[in-house]
C-alpha cells in the first residue's frame, strides 16, 4: 500500500454519492478574494479563489508545470499564482503569466489547469465533479433560503457522507442519541414512546418522510441527491438543511444551516457564520464516526434492519441508482413500503 497516495487508501466508502452532481465546496463568506482555498470533493484536490471582479473559481490543486498544489500560491491581478514559479491561471484554467518567458514569448497553447464548473448559490461556492458540462446547469435550489434568518457552519466528519445522510432520516435515534437537546427526547420524557405512522414517499430528487406523534406537530425529513438532508419540524420547530460533501473516503465534510421556529417570530432574510458546533451535532458526529470504524474494520454483513429503518435503506438504493447514472430511469423499479408504523 502506498501510504503517500492522496488519501493513501486506509478507508473505503461503502456507498458512494454520485460524481455526476453539484457539491458544496465552501461558504461564500469562506472564499475571499485575498488568498486561494484548498478543498477536497470526491478525494479530487481543488483550489478555489475569487478573480478581480470577485467571481468564485475552481481548479484542480496541481500546477501543470512541476505539479505543485495552486493553493500554497497567492492572488496576484486576479488570478491565482503558483508558489513554485509564480505561474498565473484564471477561473477557465488558462494560464495568464508565466513569469520566466521573456516579454515577447506568448504563453503556448494548451498549458492550462483543469478547471471545474462553479457557482455561487444561497450562501454556498458549489463545484461539479462530474464529466464535460454541468446537467442540471445549477444546484438544486433551497427552499425558502431567502425568507428565513439562517446560522451557517461546517464540520468535517470522520465517517462517509451515507452515515449522516441516514442519521437525518432516522426517527428512532433521538431518544437515546440526543438526551437533553432533541425536541423528541423532551416529549417521550414527558408522554413516553407511542406507535406513531410516517408516510414515506419519493421525490422528484429523492424521498421524504412525513409523520410522527399526535399533539407534536410532525415531522418532515428528507433526501434530495447528491447529498443533502432536511429536517422539518414544522412552525414551531427549527428547520436544517445539511449537505454532505464525500472528500476523502472515509470521511465528508458536512456544511449545515440552521434556521429557528416559525412561530418564534417574523423572520428576516439573514446568514450569519459561527465556529461553534452544537452539542446536539456532537452527539450525532460521536455514534457515526464510531459506526464507521466498525464498517472499516468488519463490513456491513453485521447489520440487521427494521420496519423504522426503511428510509435509511431506501436513500441507499436511490443514491446507488444515481451513482450507475439510472436515476431518474430507473426510479419507478424501486419498491418500498410507503406507511410505517414506528414507536418513538
């Protein structure tokens, strides 16, 4: 095994997301136009930076003259230059400047860097992996973005991007996961566990699953591919909009907004960054990233599923439909029980 590979190959992802899609690659409030940013989608190196007119880039992290990272480099007229020979490229990949050609040497045709389709949307800088043009030309947009007030962050986690996607689809965890932050755990406190009935259904990207206890307002979660999960929690919850960015294997970096109740007040349209991660987060990181040292180590041939499982086990078979480029073709093929009954 060769341990100076890019992620020297100590993880694999169970179930990869799809590389034909738009992903997150950082907050806008994250790229500046003063000095370039490293990422990894897909365990791809890309380096992202703002031109002259503060519109965001993405480029593979490599200088294609010695092969160093573009993200060790500095902004120099707009566009990123490398640390090695000072060579300059802009948001197309075409290389500007080669500083060591004499003043009437043309930059020769063809010495570019890879660049990726980019784009700056609701709050985020999203890169397309997958081959030639972007389709669909944009990320799928998030609902009600710019009605309500939001909290913005990311948290790199040590487990693959299937684990919190499940996590968000789960409603028999809260209780026990989340003791003391997860609205569910403060009503079984009270009133105890009942047999509650979801619907579950697919989407147009995805699935979603609707239900819960009588007297608490339900609950909407859903799955919209490549990677992002929504909680809902109605007028007088908090709504969250997490994505799931795969960056290495075995691990993905999750970019989470937050957006109080509802009936708490009017809100106006606000994002605001914070370094802080919430406990209730914590929890979860906590049960995953030990779940993935246990697929790492044994597989997944352990695992035994129920009735309360079957949205996790549908966003599997939908993620690896999208990942063989068949949905949405194949989407009709898919079979699933569409009522549950689940006591939590």
């Amino acid at each position: 095994m060769d341990l100076l590979a890019p992620s020297a190959c100590l993880d694999i992802d169970r179930e990869p997301l799809p590389r034909e899609a738009w992903y997150v690659a950082c907050a806008g409030s994250e790229l500046t136009a003063a000095e370039p940013l490293a990422r990894r989608i897909h365990d791809r190196p890309i380096v992202l930076f703002r031109d002259g007119e503060g519109v965001a880039g993405a480029l593979h992290d490599r200088c294609p003259h010695r092969g160093v990272a573009l993200s060790l480099g500095k902004m120099e007229q707009g566009a990123v230059a490398c640390a090695y020979h000072g060579w300059r490229f802009g948001r197309d990949g075409a290389c500007a400047h080669i500083p060591s050609l004499c003043e009437d040497r043309p930059v020769a045709a063809g010495v570019t860097a890879d660049a990726y389709p980019c784009v700056e949307q609701e709050g985020y800088v999203w890169v397309w992996t997958g081959q030639g043009a972007a389709s669909p030309a944009a990320p799928l947009p998030i609902p009600g973005f710019s009605q309500r007030a939001w909290i913005q962050a990311s948290i790199e986690l040590a487990c693959e991007a299937i684990l919190p996607i499940e996590n968000n689809l789960d409603v028999s965890h809260p209780y026990f996961t989340h003791p003391h932050t997860h609205p569910q755990w403060f009503v079984i406190q009270q009133i105890g566990f009942r047999e509650n009935v979801y619907r579950l259904a697919l989407t147009e990207t995805g699935l979603r699953l609707t239900g819960g206890r009588d007297g608490y307002g339900g609950v909407s979660l859903a799955f919209d591919l490549p990677d992002r999960a929504t909680v809902d929690l109605g007028p007088q919850g908090p709504l969250i909009v997490m994505h799931h960015t795969p960056t290495t294997p075995g691990h993905c970096r999750q970019h989470w907004l937050f957006s109080s109740a509802l009936e708490e007040g009017e809100q106006a349209h606000s994002l605001r960054w914070t370094d802080k991660e919430p406990e209730i987060l914590k929890q979860d990181r906590r049960v995953m990233e030990s779940a993935q040292l246990t697929y790492r180590i044994e597989g997944a041939g352990f695992e035994r599923s129920v009735e309360a499982d079957a949205p996790t086990l549908l966003a599997r078979r939908i993620i690896r439909l999208a990942a063989a480029g068949r949905w949405p073709a194949d989407k009709h093929k898919l079979t699933f029980r569409d009522r549950l009954t689940i006591r939590s």
